[in-house]
C-alpha cells in the first residue's frame, strides 16, 4: 500500500505541475511580460502575505542565472531580489570572482516572501517554503530558464538546488562540481549566501565566504570559456 501511495502521490504532483504551467501564458517571451503577468500569481497563498511579486531581474540573455530560495523581508518591501543582507554579502563574493553583477540574472525559486511574526515586535522572521508552495512557483522560474537560455545555471542552497536538481541532491557534497542536467550547458550548486551570515563567529563567517566565492571563481571561468568559444 505504500508503494501503491507514492505512485499515486506523483502522479498528483505531475498533474499539478502541468495544471499550474497553463497559468504562465506561452506567449509571454520577454522577462518583463512574465514580470507583469506574475504580479497576479495567486497559485498558491504566499501571495496573501506578502507585499508584492518579487520577479528575477538582469540581462535577458545573461550568461549566467542564479537561483537562490526566496526574496527576504527587504526584497519583498522593494519589489527587487538579493538586496538585503544576504544580496550585499553576494555582491561582494561576485566582486571578488571577478563576475560583474550587471551581466548575470538574479532570480528565486519562489517569488512570494514566507514569513512568520516574531515572539515581539514588528519583525517578519524568514520561513521555508515547502514543496507544494515551490511547486506551484516552478512555471516562472521554468519560463524565465525558457528566455534567458543561461550557459550556466548556479543554484544557491539546498531548496534551490533540490528543486531543480532533484529532492536527494546534497549541495555539501556537490558543490562547485559541474552536474549534467538539460536545464542548461553547465549546472553548478552552492550555498545561499544567507548560510554565511548565520556562521558563529567571524572566523568560521570568513573561511565560508572564501569557499564560496571559489565555487564563483569556479563559474566565473566557465563563463571566460563560453565567450570565447
């Protein structure tokens, strides 16, 4: 019977996935006709609490795409991604890999904001997103990979990376390591940026931003590679 449930169980989740992709127009071909179509998602409720759509933004034909979890509390006050503390510390890493920041595109995986209040006070404390809710935000992110074509796709943290890569894949394990996949010529996978800021002292906050701008450094030389091919 088990067996039999997860069978049946997948094929819910397929029917769901192909249910939700008729929600994403086929004709919208440019990233701002699929920004402005997305202000109206409501395939699932993350979209009641939040502020606004949070879309990708950057070159329509970057060479490079990153994908990261969600926006955060000031991604989602704005209307932009990564630029709250977790996109400052990634601008930084970019710098320091000698990739521009103007000439990739930022995106997430969700495009709502998943928060919970604090015990006190005003703040919004970050919540993950669970797989329903990734579900039914994929058609975007599939129709952003659809117009952007990017020659390298990093993923940023493991919801990002098991999204697109697959439930068991281990960013720990695979990290900064090209994976075949069809969603694009080279596939790498790191930590979110996010990961770095919650390291317990300065030391270990150090030691994780320079691994992580090396798997930048790692993508950074794929992309020297694909303009000069």
């Amino acid at each position: 019977m088990k067996r039999l449930s997860t069978i049946s169980k997948k094929s819910v989740d397929q029917a769901d996935h192909a249910n939700a992709s008729t929600r994403v127009n086929p004709a919208l071909k440019t990233i701002v006709s699929l920004r402005d179509a997305a202000r109206e998602c409501k395939a699932c409720d993350l979209w009641k609490d939040a502020t606004q759509t949070v879309f990708g933004e950057g070159p329509s034909r970057a060479k490079i795409m990153l994908v990261g979890e969600q926006p955060g509390d000031q991604e989602d006050r704005v209307g932009h991604p990564f630029v709250g503390p977790a996109g400052k510390l990634l601008v930084q890493a970019l710098e320091q890999a000698s990739i521009e920041r103007d000439e990739i595109y930022l995106t997430n995986v969700v495009k709502h904001f998943k928060w919970a209040a604090a015990a006190k006070g005003k703040k919004r404390i970050h919540k993950k997103p669970r797989y329903s809710e990734i579900h039914a935000c994929r058609p975007w992110l599939d129709s952003e990979l659809r117009v952007v074509k990017p020659e390298i796709l990093v993923c940023l943290g493991s919801t990002a990376a098991q999204s697109l890569l697959g439930r068991t894949f281990s960013v720990m394990r695979q990290r900064g390591q090209p994976i075949k996949s069809a969603l694009a010529p080279v596939v790498i996978a790191t930590v979110h940026p996010s990961s770095i800021l919650r390291a317990p002292d300065a030391d270990a906050r150090h030691l994780q931003m320079q691994a992580f701008v090396n798997d930048l450094k790692i993508v950074a030389e794929f992309s020297r590679k694909a303009k000069a091919a």
